[in-house]
C-alpha cells in the first residue's frame, strides 16, 4: 500500500497584500483571503514569522535539538531570502501544519481564484514527501 503524504497549501502575497499582512489584517485587500481562511478554518502565517519562530525557540531550548536550525538561521541572514519570505505564506488549518490532501485541495480550489485579483501573486500545494521538499546542504547536516 502507498503511504499517505500530508498536505501544505502556500500563497504568494501581493506587495501591497505583504506590507499589510502583520500591520493590518482587515484591510480590505486582503478581504478575500481572509473570507477564504474563515471558511476553511485556516490561518496563514509568513514563512519569514514560522522560520525567525523556530530559530527564536531554537536559540531559547538549545539549537542542539533543533536539526534545522544552522539552515533557517542562514536562510534569515540573507536579505533576499528574507524579502522572498514575507512574501509567502503557509497556511494552517484547524492548527495542523500539514492536513489530508481533500482538505488541502478544497482549500487551494477556493484560493486559485483570487490569484492575480489583488492579495495572491500564487498558490501552490506540497506534500510531507521529503524527496519532494529542499533538503539542507551538506554543510548545514548533523
């Protein structure tokens, strides 16, 4: 039998959708987005607040445990990858990181339309599959 991957739905955000994103949530830009989440019951979160989070708690509970830390905490030193991850977005929904692939696909049916209409430059669906996900370089392994 196959084994059953998880699912992770991913916006782009706007630059306009980006510089409102933390400061002002109800903005009438991000409306639809927002419409769409409460539906869902998802939340979206930056990839730039969920990885400075990990490194944050990284640092806090010993970066020992934490196997990706050298990796995330390179990744937030460089400008442009910082710039690139304000501008994305994970989305979570009823507080799981990775959901069932109905769910996933549900969500990104309803997100596709919103696409290039004002908050979403894209929307994309990955699944837990770590043949299918970056894997750190060598120097960043334990």
């Amino acid at each position: 039998m196959a084994e059953e991957w998880l699912y992770q739905i991913r916006v782009g955000l706007s630059d306009e959708a980006a510089s409102l994103f933390n400061v002002d949530p109800q903005n009438a830009v991000l409306r639809p987005l927002t419409e769409v989440l409460h539906k869902h019951h998802a939340t979206a979160i930056t990839v730039y607040d969920a990885f400075a989070g990990y490194v944050s708690e990284a640092e806090q509970q010993g970066v020992d445990r934490y196997p990706l830390y050298a990796w995330t905490k390179a990744a937030l030193d460089d400008p442009a990858k910082r710039e690139k991850f304000a501008k994305l977005c994970t989305l979570h929904v009823n507080g799981d990181e990775v959901y069932e692939k109905s769910v996933a696909e549900a969500l990104e049916a309803d997100l596709l339309p919103l696409v290039d209409h004002g908050a979403l430059t894209r929307v994309t669906k990955h699944d837990s599959n770590p043949a299918h996900n970056p894997q750190p370089p060598a120097r960043f392994r334990q």
